[in-house]
C-alpha cells in the first residue's frame, strides 16, 4: 500500500464513532453513493436469475424493506416507528429519515417486511419491499 493511503488509514483510526458517521454522510453526499448497501445484498443483486438447478422456481425467502419517501408534516412520526425498527439512535434515524431512499432492514422475512411497511405507512412514510 502507498504511503498516502497508509497516511489515510492511520488518521482514520484517530476519528471517533461520530466522527467517522459524519465522514460517511459526506462521502455519500459528494461521491453520489448509498453505503447502506451491503455487500451481500449487492452479491445477491448481482446474482443471474434463473442460474439454479431448478429453473428459478425458488421462493424468495429474505427481503429488504426501503423507506422511499417520507412525508415532511410526518417526520417526526415517522422517525419514532424508524428507531424502534432498526434499534439506532436519534441522530443515525434522523439521517435516514432525511436521505430517503434508505434500507430500513435487510434480510428479514416476508411477515416482519409486511408489518414494517404496516407501521411506517401509517406514520406517513412510502415503503418499498424488494
């Protein structure tokens, strides 16, 4: 590794948690990027359909929740159901609600995404289940 990114990886391990949170937010705004995209979900976007045995028939089994809009007069009520779904604090919940579209909860099953689109919906945001 060169010594500029080794002079990078250095000053990063000196930031602190909100420190490095705000670093993300800024990367996001001026690279144009969405880091609440995980690896994982990018490996199964990115995985041809249809490549198994049996044809594609499998059942989806995981999903993705996505708060895609938030209605302004709602924020606040929507910002309360965002917190209890993901356990975050006030400040990282807020950032979601403020950068929409952003993954609520990866991975979860199709009963637990109906019911978080039930509860966000109702508080006045959009949600997209995928």
């Amino acid at each position: 590794m060169s010594d500029k990114l080794n002079t990078i990886i250095e000053q990063l391990k000196t930031l602190t948690l909100l420190e490095a949170s705000e670093l993300v937010t800024e990367i996001e705004n001026v690279f144009g990027v969405d880091t609440s995209i995980s690896v994982a979900a990018v490996g199964v976007a990115a995985a041809v359909p249809g490549a198994g045995d049996d044809g594609g028939s499998e059942e989806k089994t995981e999903f993705d929740v996505v708060l895609t809009e938030v209605n302004a007069d709602k924020k606040i009520a929507v910002l309360k159901v965002v917190r209890n779904i993901t356990g975050l604090g006030l400040k990282e919940s807020k950032e979601i609600v403020d950068n929409t579209p952003k993954v609520l909860k990866e991975g979860t099953t199709k009963d637990d995404a109906e019911t978080i689109k039930k509860d966000v919906e109702a508080a006045g945001g959009k949600v997209e289940i995928k």
